[in-house]
C-alpha cells in the first residue's frame, strides 16, 4: 500500500514524531510506502508531494515544525479542489489511502472528503485542545509549557515595576491553554472564552491583588470577551475556512484596567512563539503513539476514523464525533480555578 501524510493548518511541535512513527510502523510491519504531501492539503490538491523512505524520517522526534510543511488551505477550493479532482490525482499516482494531521479545519475537510468516499485517517493535531474525541491533542502540552514560562518571567518585571500583566495566549474559542498556564504560572485572573466576564469584575481581582502589595498577572485565551461583547475580538480578517483570526483581546483589556483602577498595566501576547520550538517529552511520547496506530488503522481500511487518547489509551473514533463541537472547558474546571483569583 502507498500511503501519503499530510500536516496542515496551524503547525505545533509533534508534527515530525507523528510523520516518524507513521513511516517507522508501515515500513518495518506491513512493507507499506509513503509520500509526504507538501504545504498540507494544497499538496493533494496539486499533487505535490516527496518520497519519505524510513531513512528520511530518522531522528525527527525532537525536532519542531513539519518537515512536509504547512499551510492553510482549503481542498475544496481552486480548480483543483473537490472530491473527484483528488481521487483523480491519487489514482494516478498509486496513492491508496492518506493520513490526514491536522486540528479542528483540517480534520473537518477530512471528515467531507471521506464520506465522499476518499481513503483518510485522520490524526488530531492542535495547541488548542478544542477536539472533542481525544483527551489531549500533542503540541498542547508543549504549549502550555511556555506559556507557563512566559508569565513566569513576566512576573518578575511586573513585580519590579508594581505593574499589572495581561498576558495573551492562544486557545480560539477555547480556554484550556489559558486555564492551564495560568493555573501552573499563579495568575491572580483567568479569562476564557467559555465565562465571559465584565470589566468590573476583571478590576476587581486586579485591586485584590494590588492592595496585598503584588503586581497582578492576568491571563487571557484570544477568544475571551467581555460580557458587553457580542463576539470575540479579531481584526485580521479571516482564514481559508471563513475563522475569523483571532487576538489582540489583551490590548483591549489593558488599557481599561488602568484607566479604572490607576494601576499601570502592559499587554503581552506570546503569539506563534507558542507554536515554535521542540516538542516537549508528553507530545513527542503522544505523537510517536498516534503515529503508529495511524498506520494500523489505514491498513485495517478504517476509513473516516481519527486515532484518539482515551486515558492512557489509543484507540479509534469517528472523525465526525471528533469534528462534531468543540471540546470546551467545563464549568467545574474553571470553578476549581476561580479559587485562586484576586
């Protein structure tokens, strides 16, 4: 069997651990072949793709990014798009079946393109933990990681300088990455977009924390908006599957703690840093595993499945149950963070 992988949307660290066990597995158990199609699904789309002998693919554990690269784009889109185009430029190139790694668009697309009938396993890759049939997605340990590591270091200046740190993070419209740093890193507020809150109350923690004498450290998930917002707050437009691009959220905030409570605050947003760098040991761990059973699950024909942690487990699921809502934080877990505001 030939095999194509793919990485698309947003990279994160595990990309390659993924690509290795993949390759690893089906090359030493079942004499499978693979390609790797380059810029995600406009690749397939194109038919641009490179062979990736076990030899090629040594090593990558450790290392960030995707090898295959990445990009954004949407396989139903351009002349070459749709269902038939691409099972047209796979048959002609003795592809049979393709594991798709990707998070939320990615796999959606996966999703359509195989109840059309295409061969795909789908693999969840996302910083933001927004799938809903895995407990953990790789990258978002990692993410989470320097997250933790940026307030950590923000902290000192804001106790240096007695100012107050909004620090942005990455999430979408989910807030784990936030509840999560924020939690390990000791933020006196966490702002997700699953509780609104209203600017008053958000000061309200802040002079808490001001009035022990500490330099308050605020941190806010990109999708977060205010309880006199309507939605969450994008200004760059909108990416290939019609999301609006979030962030900027903390340099709304910001400015508004300081002009209601006299405190001077500063606005952080780490941004792609995020998403750069290598995989920490959880992700290459997690990785590694979905990587492998990717390769069992396309040489048992389960097509439309995505390979999924349950607990310690690896098992399989529908990539529509996967793609069906967002796996949002639940009230109890951000209630247990509550605690520990102001």
């Amino acid at each position: 069997m030939k095999i194509g992988i793919l990485t698309s949307g947003g990279d994160c660290p595990g990309l390659n651990a993924v690509i290795r066990g993949a390759v690893l597995k089906g090359d030493k158990i079942y004499g499978h072949q693979f390609v790797g199609f380059r810029w995600g699904w406009r690749g397939v789309v194109e038919g641009d793709f490179i062979d990736l002998p076990r030899h090629r693919v040594r090593g990558l554990s450790k290392e960030g990014g995707t090898i295959l690269g990445s990009s954004r784009t949407n396989p139903y889109e351009g002349e070459r798009g749709g269902p038939e185009n691409i099972q047209r430029m796979l048959d002609e190139n003795g592809i049979d079946a393709i594991i798709a790694i990707g998070g939320e668009g990615t796999l959606t697309a996966a999703r359509r393109l195989a109840d059309e009938g295409l061969h795909i396993v789908g693999v969840p890759k996302t910083i933001d933990n927004d799938l809903e049939a895995t407990d953990y997605s790789f990258g978002f340990d990692t993410a989470v990681g320097i997250a933790t590591e940026a307030i950590d270091r923000l902290r000192t200046t804001a106790e240096s300088h007695q100012r107050c740190m909004v620090v942005e993070v990455m999430g979408r419209y989910v807030g784990w990455i936030a509840l999560h740093a924020g939690m390990a890193g000791g933020a006196h507020a966490i702002l997700i977009p699953e509780q609104p809150q209203s600017i008053e109350q958000i000061c309200d923690w802040v002079q808490q924390v001001r009035d022990r004498g500490r330099a308050p450290v605020v941190c806010v998930s990109e999708g977060f908006r205010l309880t006199t917002m309507d939605e969450a707050y994008s200004h760059k437009g909108l990416d290939a599957f019609n999301r609006p691009l979030l962030g900027g959220i903390a340099e709304i905030i910001a400015p508004m703690i300081e002009e209601r409570t006299g405190i001077e605050s500063r606005a952080t947003v780490i941004g792609h840093v995020q998403r750069g760098g290598a995989p920490s040991a959880f992700d290459r761990v997690l990785a590694t595993r979905l990587g492998l059973a990717a390769v069992d699950a396309v040489d048992a024909g389960q097509w439309g499945t995505m390979v999924s942690l349950r607990g310690t487990e690896v098992i399989d699921v529908s990539i529509t149950d996967a793609t069906r809502r967002l796996n949002t934080v639940p009230p109890h877990r951000y209630e247990e963070a509550k605690l520990l505001f102001g």
